[in-house]
C-alpha cells in the first residue's frame, strides 16, 4: 500500500498542468553540476532523483513536493533544474529523513513481512548486483515470494531502486512505457525517443528491478522477447546500473537458455554474474518460521499433506484467517488455542470444503 505523509490531507493531486512535467533524465543531468563543484556526493544527488520520482508518481506538482521536505516548489524546482545557489546539504538531510519515515511508515500499515530463506537470498542477489553493478537473475516458482521480496528490498533501499513489472501479453512499447514510468522518464515520448533516455535517467547508484519477465516468452513472442532482452542489455551498457532480472522457470528453459535464442542474447547473458535458483517448494523451515510469527505453534504433523507444496499466499493466508478464527472470530465467538490444529480446521473449512 503506498503511504502518504501526515499532511496529505491539504495536498491535493497536481493536473498535468501543475504537476512535475520534467523527466528524471533530465533532472538528473541538471544537478550533475552540483556533483562537479563538490556541492553534492553521488549519493545526495540519488536522494534528490528519489525525492523527484516519488512527488511525480504521486502526481504532484513542485509546491506538494516540496511541503513534504519543508521548502517551497519554487526552491525545489531551481533545484531540479541545476540552478539552485544555497546549500544543499541541509536539503539532502531534510529528504534522506524523509524517504527513511516513508519507509518506516509503509513498513507499519504493510503486511508482516517475514524473512524467509527467500528474502535473504534475494536480498543477497540484490546486493551483489547494485555493489558489482552488474546484472544478475532470480528465477523461482509462481507465489514463493519472489516479488514480495524485491518490494521489501525497495523498501528498505537507502538509494534508488526502480521496480519494474513486465505486463501481460506485452508489446515493446508497453515494456518501454513500463520502464519509462518507473525511472520517471515521461512515457508520452515515442519509443525511439524514450529508449536512450531510460539509460540517462540512471545511473550506477541505481538498481533496476525486472520482475515476471517470463510474460515475454508466454505471452509476448520470441521476436518481442529478444527485442526486450536486447534493450535491457543496451540499458545496462549504458549505465552501468544494477539490474535484476526476475521470472519463474520459463525465463530460463525457454527464453535465456533456449538454444534458438543464445546465439541472440549471449550477449546478456555473459554478463550475469548470478543466477539465484530459488527452491521449488518452500522448505519446512521457512513455514515453520511463517507459522512462529502468527503465533502458531505444537506440533505439525496433523498438516503434514496440507503443507506439502503450499504456496506462500495461501500460508500467510491461512494464517491470518486462523488467528482470526482463534480470537473468537467465528460464528460462536468462542476462542480457541493457536495450534496447528486449529490452523488444519480454518483451511479444511476455506480451501477444501464447498
């Protein structure tokens, strides 16, 4: 759920008259000039893009931007725009507190976030990739966390990350639009035009995160597939970011290792450096771990066959519904003790039963 700051209320979203019609390609040419005179480290101009990029898909204009760091959007535009003569340190503290309350805070309204075997392995990939600026993989069976991860890895990220989540049935150009709208690259731009720009609007502080790529291979065509790939590889070229390219299964079999494609995109994959293979079941420690963190315990033999290749949203679901169920959320009001047979009960009576 993406949160907003304690005082939204009068903050009302900008028209696109109003709004921060600039492109983070741009603004981050701009402020380079900050980093040159010594004004800025690499890392405050990232804090500067990532304030940038949260106010435009928020769609609010300079002066709702800037209420959120205390200064005016007249400041925060000339800053934006490289012509800003104060200082600047000041401005990059006010924005890392911020971004770090935002992240606090999406962390409370969120979901309880558990870290399985999953997370630290994505999490590790992810690490890899922004501190060799290199391109790395993730691939892992639908529904084991994969893409729960890579969000709270965006969350807790103190630099900027941009998730990217490859449509369905997708079109080179609906994959361009996807990109341009998580780096903040205006998506109204021709695909010819938009595709150098991807690259400026990034940089080797920046970690860009591809997920579902298998919807290129199941519903796109090898032709749009290589297309993509290939442009990935262009993106990365030129900016020396951090990628991580995420799918399940099908991303390899049939579009990375599919020998009428390597010879395409060999390319791309010499310069992966990791190729993180995640379980194709979530091991028994990790259910355990989800269960201690819901407050389920005893023993688990009587959900042997139940938890055997359950998928992690219909666990965290369960496991909801039966602290629920436990608290006296039931149709007798009556509580009952959080055990693994109560948790048996509460899926017989969701999943199983007509």
């Amino acid at each position: 759920m993406e949160l907003l700051p304690e005082n939204f209320g009068d903050l009302t979203p900008a028209t696109p008259s109003q709004g921060m019609n600039r492109s983070a390609d741009n603004v981050r040419t701009a402020m380079k000039v900050y980093v040159q005179d010594g004004r800025i480290t690499d890392e405050g101009l990232e804090s500067f893009v990532r304030l940038f990029n949260l106010g435009k898909t928020r769609s609010l204009s300079f002066e709702q931007t800037g209420k959120l760091i205390d200064y005016s959007g007249a400041t925060l535009s000339r800053i934006f725009a490289g012509k800003y003569e104060g200082a600047l340190e000041k401005v990059v503290e006010k924005i890392d507190g911020f971004l770090a309350l935002e992240a606090e805070r999406e962390k409370m309204m969120g979901d309880v976030f558990i870290e399985t075997s999953t997370w630290h392995k994505v999490k590790s990939t992810c690490d890899l990739s922004i501190k060799r600026n290199a391109i790395t993989r993730i691939t892992g069976i639908s529904q084991i966390g994969k893409t729960h991860s890579l969000k709270e890895y965006k969350r807790q990220a103190k630099f900027q990350v941009c998730y990217v989540r490859i449509p369905a049935a997708p079109t080179f150009k609906l994959v361009v639009d996807a990109v341009c709208a998580a780096v903040g690259v205006n998506s109204s731009l021709r695909v010819e035009e938009a595709r150098p720009r991807v690259a400026n609007a990034i940089g080797r502080n920046t970690l860009l995160i591809i997920d579902e790529l298998h919807e290129l291979i199941m519903s796109a065509g090898k032709s749009t597939a290589m297309k993509v790939l290939e442009w990935f590889r262009e993106i990365w070229d030129n900016s020396q970011c951090g990628m991580v390219l995420c799918g399940t299964s099908a991303m390899e079999d049939d579009l990375i290792n599919d020998p009428r494609m390597k010879g395409w995109l060999g390319q791309l994959d010499h310069r992966c450096i990791r190729v993180a293979k995640l379980p194709d079941a979530i091991p028994m420690a990790d259910i355990l771990l989800a269960a201690e963190t819901y407050g389920i315990t005893g023993d688990w033999g009587c959900c042997e066959n139940i938890l055997k290749g359950i998928r992690m949203n219909r666990l965290t679901t369960c496991l909801t519904m039966t602290v629920s169920w436990c608290n006296g959320n039931n149709k007798s009001k009556t509580r009952h003790p959080k055990t693994w047979e109560s948790f048996a009960r509460v899926y017989k009576a969701t999943f199983e039963e007509a």
